[in-house]
C-alpha cells in the first residue's frame, strides 16, 4: 500500500512540474512571460488577453499522460482598461468551435492572476473562440474571435 501511495504521488508531482513551471513564470504583475498571444480585446473597458500553450512543446522531454486529449493551455487576463489593475476574480467560460464542427465548452479555473483550461486543438484549421466573463462586480460580458491553427 506505501509502494502505490508513492507510486501515485510521484507519479503527481511529475505531472504538475509544468504547472509549478508555469506558475513561476508569471511575473509579479500577474501577465504571463510564455505562450503565444493569440488575441486582445476590450470590452466595456475591461482588456482582455487570451495566450495559448502549447502542451506538447511545454511538456518536451516528459511523457504524456495516457490519454490525453488536450493539446493547448488556453489563459485569459483580464485588467481594468484605464487603470491597468489586475481582474482576476470572477467566473469565465469558454466555447470552442473547431474547424470539424467539434465543440468544446470549459469552466475557466482561476490560476496566477487570470483564468485557465486545457483544451484540443489538434485539427489544422479555423476555431471560433466565444468567452462569457462575469469579472467580480460586472456585468456579463463576452468575446468573439477566430484563431487558426496551421
């Protein structure tokens, strides 16, 4: 039983070393240093920035997880427009639509000043983004936009 609890635990902190790496790498202003920006918007003056990951380039050199689907770490930052401030509590969905008519749909998890989730974009070709964001004391609101993946 020790033998397995280890096994599990090791096996733990092997998989999220590239989440502690990721963490790291968020500076002390709360925007990430790594990961491609894909798109900039403001809404209602609230700027939104959403930066993607690549795992499979993240994870160079460690194994894959058995069965893993996601292909890209998608973040969102969102920050007051005139002021700059950080807006980081709140609750944020994301709708992919991929090139095959596939859709994904995430709850957007809270990490390191922004908001995260795993999602697949492994078919080359054009995802329509959608994300509906209720920042702490908003209002709802969204954003649009294409991305290709080549």
């Amino acid at each position: 039983m020790k033998r397995t609890a280890a096994v599990i635990m090791a096996a733990t902190f092997a998989l999220s070393a590239p989440l502690v790496a990721s963490a790291a790498e968020h500076g002390s202003s709360g925007t990430m240093s790594m990961g491609k920006m894909i798109h900039t918007e403001t809404v209602d003056g609230v700027k939104a920035t959403f930066r993607l990951i690549d795992l499979k380039e993240r994870m160079k050199g460690m194994a894959m997880p058995a069965g893993m689907k996601d292909t890209h770490h998608l973040m969102i930052m969102f920050t007051d427009a005139k002021t700059g401030k950080m807006l980081s509590e709140g609750e944020v969905k994301v709708k992919i639509v991929g090139p095959d008519k596939t859709e994904q749909v995430k709850t957007m998890m809270g990490m390191s000043g922004g908001f995260g989730s795993d999602v697949n974009l492994s078919v080359k070709g054009k995802y329509g983004i959608m994300t509906k964001f209720l920042l702490k004391g908003g209002k709802v609101m969204s954003s649009k936009f294409w991305y290709e993946v080549k």
